[in-house]
C-alpha cells in the first residue's frame, strides 16, 4: 500500500527524495513502492500470499550506461585532435576489485521468472552483462540461465514462526550495508553466495523480537581454463540474528568454502576460505540508519578455492585473477593470509527530520521532497605470506548528497577518496562525481542518470610501470585502465549518462 504524506509545510516542499533500488531474496530488483515489513528480518514467500492458485510472475532489473572518458593525445599526428574520446581507463570501474566505487558501473541485466503458490515456487533467471548490440558478443558475459531453484514456505501451525526451504542453483547475500542492497561500494561483508545446494532458513517471533537462524550447503563446480586449478569447491554457512522490530538488527555469521579434490593441480594443496564476523543494522527514526559490521576472512592455500563465496570485493579464494589471493594477499601468499575488514554506512534524510518536527513519530518512504545525505567507508588490514603485502592497511571513504526538489529532478554529487595502501600515499586517489537525476515521479521504477566524473590522482598513477596495489588486480580487457597494451595514465575526466529500471 503506498503511503502518502501531505506536505502542508513550505519548508518540507523544498525538499526531494532519491528512489531507492532494492534486491528481493529471489535476486529480482524492486523500489521502495511498498511499506517495509515491521521486523527488517523477513523470510518472504512466493507471490501469492492469500491463495493456493497457482500464478506466473516476472521481475527483472536493467543498468545501461554509456561512458566516454577524455584524455589528451601525446604527440598528435595530421589529422588527429589532442582531444581523445576512449573507453573509460579508470581504476574503479572493475567491479571485482578493492577499488570498485559504483561511480563507473557497467551494464547489467537480469530477468526473473517465476511460477508458484502461497507454499511453493519455482524460479529460472537468466543474466548477463556486456549489452551485445552496443559492443561484441562475448560469450564469457552472456551467463545466459544462470539460476534455477524451488522455495518452498510450508505451514508450521505455530503462530509467529516461520520456516523457508530453497533447494537448487541460487545466490544468498550476507553484510548488505544498504537498506535495501549492498551499499555505496555494492559488495557483501561476509559474502555472496554462487553455488548448487540448499538453505534452510527459520524465524520465531516473540512479542516484538524476531529470532533468527540460518544453514546452508552448496558446491560449485571447477572452471577448466582457471590456473591454478580450481577443485571442486564446497560451501557451508550459519547465520544467527536478533531483530527488535525494524529499530535494531543484530547477525553473527559463518561461512567457509574448501576443496579437495583430485582433479586439482598435482602437488598443490587442499584450500580453505573462511569467512566470519557480526554486523548490525539500526534504524534510529528521524536520526537516520546505520550499518556497521567486522568480517574477519582467512585464507589457507586459497588459490585452488573457486568462486562459490563472493565477499569484500573478491571473487573466491583465487582464480581469474578476481579471487581474495590477488586482491589482498599478493602473488608470493600461495593463499595464505588473513584481511580483516571494517563496513560502514549512514544514511540521513532531512525530509524525515522535518515532518518529525511537525509531528513525532511521522513516517516517510521517499513519496515526497527530500534530502538524503550518506556516509560511507571500508578499512582492511591484511596479514599475508607475502611480505610486501603483510601489513598493509587499506581505507576507502565516501559522502553522497541528493536533493530532489521536483519529482522529476535531483541534484546530486558523490564524493570518495581511496587509499590501497596506507603508507603509501602516491597511490590514493580522489573522484568527485556531479550528477542530475531524472524519473517520472517520486516513486518509480525507473531512473536516468547524467553524471560527470573528475578524478584526482596520486603520483604513482603518471608512472608507465604502476605499483601492483594500483591497478586493478584483474583489469577490465581489453580496454580497461591496466589492461595489457594500455599504457600512460587513468583518465582524470568521464561523462556518463545511464539508464536504470527494476519490476
């Protein structure tokens, strides 16, 4: 049900909301058109609640941008300008990097399909990036069915528990700093997960506490072409959690993922990756949402560990140059190390504060003026085996205001400074990103974005040979800012107009 909000005050008027993207736990993408639950820990059901019959549903969700970076030509030949249009050569455009910012996303889509009852639904999706028609067709990016998998909800009898079932090819999300996604950095404190298997989720109301408790089991199978050898790689995960209505959430989490499998290379190791760590999430009313959670991953001859956990950026214990042994431990770590990882998130908006000055207790879900104004950051500090990476601190920190005076129009301007390494400071770097919003009304489905990027760059980014923690440790091909054949510096200037839609 939406809920409207009368602004019968001039000051409130001025104000505009920001439409807020959110994942549902089928991976589907929706707003915040509907009120949120009371309790922010929420095991839901198919789509028809009410009802036996079974239904079809459809859901989806699409980012489309087109970025130019600019850069000055070195020695211009006849006929060329000293002004060049390029693809982006950034160092926070690959997504399964430490220095990922969410200011250069890439395409993406994904479609969701459906068919179930109150007790039991079946759900195919298919994904992919690389948009074909406005590039190549790459194989590697077209993922193509990606997912298939049964939820089943049955009726315990016992009033206020809960009990879900999900059996199949799906992905779980654990240490979302957003509200409604996976934050300012779009990454998973404890992980992501991308396996075959189960989880088994129950929950237990008593009075205005809802208990949690969570397990489950997966594999994912071994790449051929990944060097060092993947295994077969399996996955176990626990999760406990205390909510107090939708105030205070509070989760201890476990998750480790190993291989042992004989078709691994000869001689190397059986790898284990672990994850574990507590976050909590607190709704303080007119005084904004906070996220704060600590993850603790540790590594034992991770190379040969697939993808099966996505977490802090990294893409499993090693392999395709994505995984936890590239990112933070070093080529010379065989895997073996440890990062720990500080999240955090605030989010404020003033159109909350001011209807709660009018009258304690108001409630407002973006349907209206506002300003949203966000605190964002990460701090990791890493022991390894490789001793030019034991040591080494990494802090990354952001801000984000939007205001929105019209319901078609937001102002806005994000801003992040990024450090890899602490002692080290001609590699930081700065971006300042201005951008205008466009949507149809306050609470909408769809979102175009006109952004301008300015980047402000440490010594060691005019170097022709980079410090390693400087460049992405798996850059985006061919293109991409420390992709081979690419040489000279990031480019300190990017335009990019994006569309966005979810259903």
């Amino acid at each position: 049900m939406l809920r409207t909000i009368s602004l019968s005050s001039m000051l409130v008027g001025l104000l505009g909301a920001g439409v807020v993207q959110a994942q549902t736990m089928d991976g589907s993408t929706t707003s915040n058109l509907v009120k949120p639950q009371e309790s922010p820990v929420v095991v839901s059901g198919p789509a028809a609640a009410t009802s036996d019959e079974w239904k079809f549903d459809f859901h989806g969700f699409f980012r489309a941008p087109m970025r130019i970076g600019m850069a000055k030509r070195e020695n211009a030949g006849l006929g060329q300008s000293g002004l060049v249009f390029h693809n982006p050569r950034v160092p926070d455009d690959q997504y399964l990097s430490w220095l990922f910012t969410r200011n250069q996303e890439r395409d993406w889509a994904e479609m969701f399909f459906s068919y179930g009852n109150s007790r039991v639904t079946g759900t195919v999706s298919i994904q992919g990036f690389n948009f074909t028609d406005a590039a190549w067709n790459d194989s590697d990016a077209q993922f193509g069915i990606a997912q298939g998998f049964v939820t089943w909800t049955p009726p315990l009898g016992l009033e206020g528990a809960r009990l879900q079932w999900r059996v199949g090819s799906f992905t779980e999300r654990y240490g979302m700093a957003g509200k409604y996604d996976a934050g300012k950095y779009d990454t998973y404190l404890f992980g992501r997960t991308h396996a075959m298997g189960e989880r088994l989720r129950g929950e237990y109301d008593l009075g205005d506490v809802t208990l949690k408790l969570e397990h489950g089991l997966g594999t994912r199978q071994p790449h051929p072409l990944v060097s060092p050898k993947n295994g077969l790689t399996l996955l176990h995960h626990l999760h406990a959690g205390v909510a107090h209505k939708k105030l205070l959430r509070a989760e201890a989490h476990y998750m480790t993922a190993w291989s042992q499998d004989d078709l691994a290379t000869p001689m190397q190791p059986d790898g284990r990756l672990t994850v574990m760590g507590v976050d909590v999430r607190s709704e303080l009313g007119m005084f904004g949402e906070i996220y704060l959670g600590y993850a603790n991953v540790k590594a034992r001859s991770a190379a040969s560990v697939g993808p099966v956990i996505e977490t802090v950026h990294a893409y499993g214990g090693g392999g395709f140059g994505l995984g936890v042994t590239e990112n933070y431990l070093g080529p010379m770590s065989n895997g073996n190390g440890s990062v720990n990882t500080i999240l955090f998130q605030y989010d404020y908006s003033i159109g909350l504060l001011l209807r709660n000055l009018r009258e304690r207790g108001a409630e407002f879900y973006g349907d209206g003026p506002d300003i949203t104004l966000s605190l964002f950051g990460m701090y990791n500090w890493i022991a390894s085996d490789d001793a030019a990476y034991d040591g080494m601190k990494k802090l990354k920190v952001g801000a984000e205001a939007i205001y929105t005076p019209l319901p078609w129009l937001g102002i806005g301007a994000r801003a992040d400074r990024l450090s890899p390494d602490t002692n080290d400071s001609s590699q930081s770097f700065s971006i300042l990103s201005p951008k205008l919003l466009f949507r149809s009304q306050f609470l909408t489905h769809e979102l175009i974005t006109l952004q301008y990027s300015k980047y402000f760059y440490g010594t060691a980014y005019s170097l022709e040979t980079k410090p390693p923690t400087t460049v992405p440790s798996a850059p985006v091909a061919p293109y991409g800012y420390g992709a081979p054949g690419i040489t000279g510096p990031p480019d300190e200037n990017v335009f990019k107009i994006q569309a966005t839609m979810w259903w």
